[in-house]
C-alpha cells in the first residue's frame, strides 16, 4: 500500500491496481459504461477520464495503474467538458423514445446525462437506421439504442464463452450483431440474459409477457394460476427499495392475489418433486451403471448450451424436467383434475429469475397433447412493472401464504435459488434414499459460496460420490473439457446457467453488484438454517401427490408428466 494524491487529498492504493479500483474504493466516484468488474480493462468508452499530472492527454482510469508520488483531478473542468461531450456525441445518434424505453429511470446512459448537465442537443445529423429483432423468445435487441460499450459482447464471450454477438464493421458503421446478422433465434445464443443485465440501455430487454398476462387476468373465462421462482422472494425487494437480501415471500404472494391472480403457488413445491424424481434417477444411474456423471437439467440456458457445444453429453443430462415445468405439469393434470376444472381454461403463469425459462416454457418437448405446462413467463421485473402499474406498495402489504397443495416446501427446494443448491438438496435426499436414515449435519458447506467451481467427496452409505456445482457457462466449460478429456471421478454435477445461479439470473433486478446478489444469497442458507422441514422427501404434500397420483419416482406417469428428452442442436457459427 502506498499514498497517492487525488483531488488535493492523500487516498490508499495498492501496488498493482489501476487506478478507477482505488478511486471506488475510497469513495470517489468516477463514471464508466465499459467497464466490467474482474475483467481485463478495454478503456473503450473514456468516460472515466481523468488528468494525471505529468500526462498531457487525459488517461481513462480504468486502464491505468496507480504509482507512487500520483496526483490525479477527477472531476477538473477539462475532466468534466470531456465527459459531457462523449455523452453528447452517444445522444447524437440515440433515439429520443425515453419516455417509451422499458429502461426509462433505470437507464445508465439517463443518468450520465442527468449527472453531467445535458441540457440542449448540440451535436445533430442523420440517425441510423437499424431493425429490431424480436426473433428469440426471449430477448429483444434494439440496435437503435447501443451505445457500443461492449460490456454485453465481453459477457457472452468471456463469462459465457458463448459468442453469439460480437462487433461488426469498422468506425461508424461498427455495431454489435450476430454472425451474418440473422436473427438472435438461429444463433448460438442459449437465452440466458447475462448480456441483458449488464447493458447499460434498454438495446437488450427480455421479451416481455406483461400484455399477455395482463389480457388473461381479465379473461373471466380463464382460470389463472400463478408459481414462484425459490429466489424471487428474497430479491424482488430491491425493486421497491428495500434493502438486499429482504424475504417478502408473504407481501408477493398477497400481491399476486390483488392483480387477480385466482391460485398462488411455491415453485420450490415442486423444486421438492425434482429432488425426488432426480435423487431416484441419479441413484439408479449408480446403482444400474447408468450415464455418468449425471448433469443436472433444472436451467434451460445450460441445457441449450449442451444441446449446441457438447452434443455428445446430451445423455449425461438428467432426464428430469425443470421445477417451472414440473409445476406446470401437475397443475394441469393432477390438480385439474382434482377441482373439476378443463386443463385447457387454465392459463399457467410462472414469475422466474430467469430469461431463458421464457425460451424453456415454448421448447415443443414441455407440454402434453399440444397444450404447453407453461403459458407465459415474467421475470422479477416484469412482476415488479405490474405490481407498480397496479398502484400496489408492496412494502405495506400484510403477509400471506401460498395456496395448497403447491404452497407447502421444504428449506431444500428453497435452495435451489443459489448456486450449490439443488446438489445440497439432491445430496441430503440420496442419503436418504440409499440409506433410509438422514444425514448428521443436512448442511453440505463444500458446496456453498458464489465460487465459480466447487467439489466435494461425499459419504452416502457404502457409496462414496464425487460432486460439483458449478456457475457460469465459462466455468462449466472447463469441467466439460476435462470430462471430454477422461476425467472419471465425478458422479453428479449441479450446473447453474448465471454467475451465482438464479440469484443473478437475466431476469433479476438491474444493478445487482455482488453485495446485493451476496446477501440474496445469504438470506436463502437463513431460511434453510431457521425453518424445521429441510429435506425434499418430507414435504408432505410432495408424499400425497405420490400416493394420491403419480404413484412413485421413476415411474409411468411420472416419466410421462415429468420427464422429458433433449438433443443436438445445429447452429450457425
């Protein structure tokens, strides 16, 4: 550590670091649209210039390291009237449709203008012209509103490893596109939102279900029925202003009943009847030397992601539908059933953290007899647009409890919302199923954290298994390569599409910095190490739906509701 001078004031810095690093960490704040945390500096957007004193041009902080004996001036007026007229060059060729924009108050390119004084257009000329695409199921890209920062290309390419979009044409006729610009549909992107999360504008939005649901809840003809994600309850709060990580399971659910939704059920309900049928079919896999490892198949964008890269591990993935399908398949037959109603006038609605359920929930395999497990998905936003639209404060809403049967849980399937979770869960119930005792200690610590990778060796009975949880498709790449490459001691590998599993998914609040997604985190081990029913196979309701319906895990009408297939994907490259 060594001083340096910033603003007439002595700061720390570290021996290493560049420069915007030590700024944030002490406090001062220096605009950026480029860059991305934990990623090499590209000091492409020169936002956060400064004047160092020996240099003659100003330098972007980002990309410069600090050294002994600096003096920098953050906010000169040279600084300032820098800033000011790359923002207004950006708002040259903008469109000026912002009382329009589903980033409208949430824009970063807004507020930029906002904190810098733009008030008059001084630069002008022809705007570009540029098609929506609309293509995939489930995001929209507008290329009108790009502003060139690279931060969603960076993320599909080097958190991904992806590479659906890049950077095409020279100077100003650059943009960003897919190969041979085709539509977003036929290329190799998997859905999964990450670049919408980090886009600083509204030039990548998630296709939005808001109109369609907003028609079906005043459809009288309809019966609506609505499930929530594990991880939405503890991170919708942030959308209303509440501190990160707050649980406002009860408030969501009493709100989801005041838009008019007629059914409100817990997706970790059948995140329960997942670890059933998934513990039942790892178990056999071991037992009949089944396919393994056994990849977990609960995040579509991942499934894609096998389907494209690694064709040829399509038979590693568990059979098991995801908990968003699961739910839907039962409520239209066993619950349908059960109250006397037609399956085809209910319309099942799932709140997801997650973009690419939108893309799962239209995959022709989820469905039966033509009619879809799935009717439409909204993210964590879009349920927050409507409960705003609606006039509801979700803060002063008094608390209430999901509908039954699909209302009741175990900790377990809570879990699910955070990367590791669904293999604690898996691993608590094939102890059981192996055993027929429960573990000593139901938590599992190797498997927990938001690291990229996590392993552990874990002692079920005579069996002793190898395991890994892992987040972010650039990570799960690597392991994939090594299984490629031979390796064999794994035997059931948890894989979450986003960096830090759904708790950071593309549909999640914007500007979830890894404190926010931390203590989101954070609050599901709290539910988990509070509440009394921690494992899958106590879930009551879970047994009666068993006895009452399905029969057993793995069995017909089990594998026909609740399983399905996967397979190759061709893509353009």
């Amino acid at each position: 550590m060594f001083e340096i001078e910033v603003n007439n004031r002595k700061i720390e810095a570290r021996k290493g670091e560049m420069l915007l690093g030590a700024l944030r960490r002490n406090g001062i704040h220096v605009p950026t649209l480029c860059h991305m945390e934990n990623l090499f500096p590209t000091g492409a957007c020169r936002l956060c210039v400064v004047e160092v004193n020996g240099q003659r041009n100003l330098v972007p902080s980002c990309a410069f390291p600090v050294y002994e004996g600096m003096t920098v001036q953050t906010h000169s007026p040279r600084v300032v009237r820098a800033r000011k007229t790359i923002v207004e060059l950006l708002l040259a060729d903008h469109p000026d449709d912002c009382l329009y924009c589903v980033r409208n108050g949430n824009c970063e390119l807004q507020k930029l203008a906002e904190q810098l004084g733009v008030r008059e257009r001084r630069y002008t000329g022809a705007k570009s012209a540029y098609k929506l695409d609309i293509s995939s199921p489930s995001i929209t890209r507008d290329p009108a509103k790009c502003i060139l920062c690279g931060r969603c290309v960076r993320v599909c390419e080097e958190v991904q490893t992806v590479s659906a979009i890049d950077f095409i044409g020279r100077g100003s006729k650059a943009t960003v596109s897919t190969a041979f610009e085709e539509g977003l549909n036929v290329s190799s992107c998997v859905n999964c939102g990450q670049c919408v999360v980090v886009c600083p504008t509204g030039a990548l939005r998630e296709q939005s279900h808001v109109k369609e649901v907003l028609g079906v809840l005043n459809n009288p003809s309809k019966f609506v029925v609505v499930q929530h994600a594990p991880s939405i309850s503890v991170s919708l709060a942030e959308e209303f202003g509440l501190k990160a990580g707050t649980d406002v399971v009860g408030k969501m659910t009493t709100a989801l009943r005041r838009l008019g939704f007629q059914r409100v059920f817990d997706t970790s309900f059948s995140a329960d009847l997942t670890i059933l049928e998934e513990g039942s079919e790892l178990v056999q896999r071991l037992t009949t030397g089944g396919k393994l490892p056994m990849l977990t198949s609960c995040s579509p964008g991942w499934i894609k992601f096998v389907e494209t890269f690694y064709p040829d591990l399509v038979e590693n993935l568990s059979t098991c539908k995801s908990p968003q399908q699961m739910m839907g398949a039962i409520i239209k037959s066993y619950y349908a059933q059960r109250q006397g109603i037609d399956p085809k006038s209910i319309y099942s609605v799932s709140i997801m953290p997650c973009t690419a359920k939108k893309f799962e929930a239209q995959r022709p395999e989820m469905g039966s007899d033509g009619t879809p497990d799935i009717d439409a998905v909204l993210t964590t936003r879009e349920l927050a647009r409507i409960i705003r639209m609606r006039g509801l404060d979700l803060a002063a809403l008094e608390p209430q409890g999901a509908d039954t049967p699909f209302g009741e849980r175990s900790t377990a399937g809570k879990l699910f919302g955070a990367t590791g979770g669904v293999l604690e869960a898996a691993i608590r119930t094939a102890h059981w199923l192996v055993t027929g005792a429960e573990m000593e200690n139901l938590k599992v610590q190797a498997v927990r954290g938001l690291e990229g990778r996590k392993e552990a060796r874990v002692k079920i009975g005579e069996l002793e298994l190898g395991v890994a949880a892992v987040n972010g498709l650039g990570n799960a790449r690597k392991l994939l390569e090594e299984l490629r490459a031979g390796r064999s001691d794994l035997h059931f590998i948890e894989v979450m599409t986003c960096p830090g599993g759904c708790i950071a998914g593309g549909g999640q609040p914007f500007n979830g910095d890894a404190e926010a997604v931390r203590a989101r985190m954070q609050a599901l081990y709290k539910i988990d190490r509070d509440e009394e029913q921690r494992v899958s196979h106590r879930n009551e309701s879970v047994q009666r739906l068993y006895k009452e319906f399905l029969g057993k895990p793995l069995g017909e009408k089990s594998h026909h509701l609740l399983h399905t297939h996967y397979a190759p994907r061709e893509v353009v490259m």
